[in-house]
C-alpha cells in the first residue's frame, strides 16, 4: 500500500492552496492508496474525516503536524492537535498517552537538528524523504533515520496540486484507519519512497 503521509489542505492549513476533495482525486490519479491529512497544529474532526472517505471512496486518514520547540513533528495517532503542543516534550507525553508515534518532519530541510541525546527519545524516526525537499536534504534524512528505533517515513508535503504524490510511505501490510496505521508504523514493515519530481 502506498500513503502519503504528509498533506495539507484549506481550510485547516491556511499555507495550502488544496481541497480535501482535489487532494483526493490527484492522489488517486498518481496511483496512491491513501492519504494522511497532517494539517498545521489542528486535527480534523473524525466525523468529518471519515465522511471525506465515504464521499470519495478513498482511503483518509487523520495526522497532525505539530509546530514545536524542536521543529515540525509529524504525529500519528493523537486525539488532539493544537498549539498546546508548543513543547516537543509535551507532545510526546500526549502520544505516550494516546498510544501515538512521533516522527521529526523534513528534519534537514533548515540545516538545523535540534535534537539531543536526551530527546532523541521523543521520536520514533524522521521523515526520510520529503517530496518538497531537496534529493541532498533526503539523503540526510534518510541517513539520520538509521540512527533510530524504525525506519523513516516518506510524505510529499502536499500544498499544491503539483506537489501531491512526490512521496509517499510503501507498507507491507494493510491499513484501513488511524489503529491500522499506528500498528503499521509499529511494526516497521514499511518504506519511504521517492515517487516522482
């Protein structure tokens, strides 16, 4: 299965020029099986989310890119997303809790990994490729996941419709909602993958 990780769309990411629906309908126009609505700071409402799927007849699933003290976070599996979650080490006491993963998003993009020994704990991996970032700033990401517990995650970054598809996450087993998804990630049968410029 191939998901793309990591999307944004209006109204909930305000840097987005996508529609739920447009997003949709590329995403299964470039051959993926799924996408992750990882809005800015915000989750969307589960209702919501699952009736975008019913509508469209295609897989949608709920993330959340959370802005932190430690740079962008992917989160998967939370029951919230906000600006509450300013502190990386906040946002991994919430995952602990909800039973949720953390991974650092686009983490070579600003040159800058504000990781340490003492919070490299926060993190299940990164985001090894990135469909927005350069084939150089993936390289570092990719070589960066090695040093953590599952391998990196790939994700386009989608803000406009040319960018959707670039990336996504190849897993080797099935996901049909957020439980399936958090025990794909798991169990690290998956892959990040390059899909197209």
């Amino acid at each position: 299965m191939l998901i793309d990780l990591h999307c944004h769309t209006l109204p909930l990411s305000q840097c987005s020029s996508l529609r739920p629906e447009e997003l949709v309908d590329l995403a299964r126009e470039r051959g993926l099986d799924g996408i992750c609505l990882t809005e800015h700071d915000a989750l969307w409402e589960e209702q919501e989310r699952t009736e975008l799927a019913r509508r469209t007849g295609f897989l949608v699933l709920g993330g959340v890119e959370l802005t932190t003290d430690m740079g962008h976070v992917l989160a998967f599996g939370l029951s919230s997303g906000s600006a509450t979650f300013a502190s990386a080490g906040s946002a991994f006491a919430a995952a602990q809790t909800a039973g949720g993963l953390l991974y650092l998003a686009h983490p070579a993009r600003d040159g800058l990994l504000r990781v340490s020994h003492e919070t490299v704990e926060y993190f299940e991996s990164v985001e090894a490729v990135n469909g927005s970032d350069t084939r150089l700033q993936n390289l570092a990401a990719t070589g960066l996941a090695h040093g953590f517990r599952l391998p990196g995650i790939g994700g386009s970054d989608a803000h406009t419709a040319t960018e959707v598809g670039r990336a996504a996450t190849r897993f080797a087993v099935p996901v049909a909602d957020e439980a399936s998804l958090v025990a794909a990630l798991r169990s690290g049968q998956y892959e990040a993958v390059h899909l197209r410029d």
